[in-house]
C-alpha cells in the first residue's frame, strides 16, 4: 500500500542504518521566500538565474514507518542539497 502526499520537502537522499533496523532520509525545504535576498540575487534573478535557498533534516524511521527522530542539519543554504550514507 502505498500513500502520497504533499509536505512541502523534497527527497534527496536516503540511506539503510548498518544494523537494517532503520532508514534515514535527507530532505530538503526551499526557503527562498524566507530569506532576505541582496543586490547580487535580484540581479541574477532580473537574467533568469534565480537563487534558491533550502534549509536541510534528516529524519530517521524505524520499519513500520514511525518517525523516530528529526535533526535541523542547515538552514537557508544557498542550493542547499545533499547526499547521506550510513556507516
């Protein structure tokens, strides 16, 4: 079964805990509208190259899909993104 919904996070990465007990994924949120935003990112906004900002969790799931816990790992990073791997 499988269930679809929108929460605002983009999925950028996810990873097995060693022990396969766990899964963590890294994910993403665009801030963009948050942050304030200088000279240089109107500018490169005015041509067509808009900044984005994103502020980066990691969230970590047991196997029946109950969130275990949330970790903040950045906020506002200019095209924030990211890949995890679980030694």
């Amino acid at each position: 079964m499988l269930r679809v919904v929108d929460a605002g996070y983009d999925v950028a990465s996810l990873a097995w805990s060693p022990t396969d007990k766990y899964f963590a994924v890294l994910s993403s949120q665009d801030v963009t509208s948050q942050k304030w935003k200088g000279l240089g990112d109107c500018f490169f906004g005015f041509f067509g190259r808009p900044t984005q900002y994103y502020t980066l969790y990691v969230d970590i799931y047991n196997l029946e899909g109950e969130r275990v816990c949330r970790k903040l790992l950045i906020e506002k990073v200019l095209n924030g993104n990211g890949y995890m791997d679980w030694e």
